[in-house]
C-alpha cells in the first residue's frame, strides 16, 4: 500500500475524517506542556504505550526517518445507516493523477461540470472505531507537545493507518508537525487545517487478517510527497465536496491549488508544472518562475 491516494471515494467521508481528527487535536485533557517528557528517538514506543496503557488500544508503531507511522486494526469500521443520506455533485472527476518525475509536478486530470446529481450514501463510520482514531491522534500529540524539540532527528510527518480486517477498508491519514502546531495555536483555522491534513479512504483486499500492518509498505515521507500528495487532495475537496462554483474555470482552480500549496510551504524543489487536461485537450507547462510570481488567493 503506498502513498497514493484512491479515487474511488467520497469527498463526505474525507471531511468526516477531517473534521474528527481536528476535534481530537483539542480534546480536553491533551496537555501542551512545555516540559518535554519524551526524547525525540523513542516518540514511536511512547504512543505505542500510552494507546495501551489508557486507552488499551493495540497499535502498531513505525519510525522511518522523519516519519512515525501509527497502524490501528479495528473491526465493522462502516456500518448501514438507517436511512440513506443525499449526497450531491455537480462535477465528475474521472481521471486525478499527480506525482513528482524528477523536479517537474506533473498533473493529468480529466474533470467535467455535469448536471446536478444526486446519490445515496448507505453507510457510515462507526462512532466506536472513530473514537478509537481520535485517541490515538490524542496521543500523537500528547507525545509531539511533550517530546524534546530539535533541529535534527525531529519527526515531521505523523501518519496513521486505520484498518477494519474484516473487510480491507481503511482510513489513511498523514498529518506535517507544523501544521498541528500551528492549528493547536489556533495559527491556521480549523477549515484549512482539514485542508492540509491528507486523509484517505481506501479499500484493499490483502489488508484483510493484517492485524500486524505487515502488508504497508513504511517509508521516511518527504516534502515533495506531502507537497503532491496535499495538493492532490485539495483538488478532490474542490471538485468532490464541491467547493468550487459549478461555473468555475476548472484549469483556473487547479492552478490556484498549485501555487498555494507550494508557497504555503515555502516549496522551491521544483523545476516545473506540466498540466494535462485529458478533458478538454489542454496542455501546459509552466516554469518555476511563472508559479512563483502568480498570487495565491
């Protein structure tokens, strides 16, 4: 299972992960204290043991590099409503791609405005399983306010793996220090938290018995995936949610997304952006300097 996110999705379900994980950052008894606590070198095990000890929560714990990966198997992660909810759409997203090839962010996508449409979305999370999540994301930062802070050796990125091995459906979730002490000082809003934060929801046949994450693939995350796979995100929350007029210039957006998320994060690992729209035939390639100079809005 690797970083890229899954288009096969509801952007509601996203924001319902979204809006919990914030909800966890600032629940009662998630102390900030000043004092640090943990040493940077052991932030995996601590979260390993405060999830068993207060919580008793059996997870799994990985440090690669800058990065702590959190594995949580669960059970009945989605259960049936009682009553369908409405969902509706005015764009169709049939094709999102998006990774770095050496310094260039490519960008093919093929996304149409189409009549307002409705669907029926039978299922949702199970309260009990997202509970579950919030503790342990209460926990990340219990131990991230209460670790020693570093230049060197500092983890950066916190990604957590929430897993029914029941059925294979999951809840991938990767989250950059910065921004949760940011949003914790209430630095960014919450809303633009939910932004920068990637959840994704996933289904996958072999995570079924994993009780152990031994079929995740754990990797040290670097800027550039986080810078990519973020903006890959925004895009679904622009055009799933939607966020964007029904009459928005889709290219515009994209561009938009790009440019901010890149001088959100002070982001110059770059060369250039090529943009495909397999929809409409449109191709372009900008360079480094044209992203640079535009405004984000």
């Amino acid at each position: 299972m690797k970083l890229r996110l899954s288009l096969k999705n509801s952007a509601r379900r996203v924001l319902l992960i979204s809006s919990l994980l914030t909800l966890s950052l600032f629940s009662p008894g998630c102390s900030s204290s000043t004092s640090p606590t943990y040493l940077k070198e052991t932030v995996d095990s601590a979260i390993r043991e405060i999830c068993k000890k207060e919580y008793n929560l059996d997870v799994i714990t990985h440090r690669i590099g800058e990065t702590v990966w959190v594995y949580i198997p669960v059970q009945d992660l989605l259960i049936k409503r009682d009553k369908p909810e409405k969902i509706f759409k005015t764009f169709e997203i049939e094709k999102l791609d998006g990774e770095f090839l050496d310094k260039s962010l490519r960008l093919e996508y093929s996304i149409k405005n189409i009549p307002r449409t409705e669907e029926d979305e039978e299922y949702k999370f199970n309260e009990k399983m997202m509970d579950k999540f919030g503790d342990v994301w209460k926990t990340i930062r219990r131990v991230l306010f209460s670790t020693q802070h570093q230049k060197e050796g500092q983890p950066k990125f916190f990604c957590t793996i929430l897993v029914d091995t029941k059925k294979g459906i999951g809840i991938r979730t990767i989250a950059y220090y910065e921004d949760i002490k940011k949003v914790s000082y209430e630095l960014i809003s919450y809303d633009e938290y939910q932004h920068r934060s990637i959840q994704d929801v996933f289904e996958d046949a072999q995570m079924v018995g994993d009780e152990e994450g031994a079929r995740v693939t754990y990797f040290d995350v670097t800027m550039k995936d986080f810078v990519a796979a973020q903006i890959y995100h925004r895009i679904k929350l622009k055009f799933q949610k939607p966020e964007a007029d029904k009459n928005a210039d889709i290219d515009k957006e994209i561009l938009k997304i790009v440019v901010y998320v890149f001088k959100t994060y002070n982001f110059g690992d770059f060369d250039a952006v090529d943009v495909n729209n397999t929809a409409s035939g449109y191709k372009v390639n900008f360079n480094k300097p044209a992203i640079l100079e535009k405004k984000p809005d």
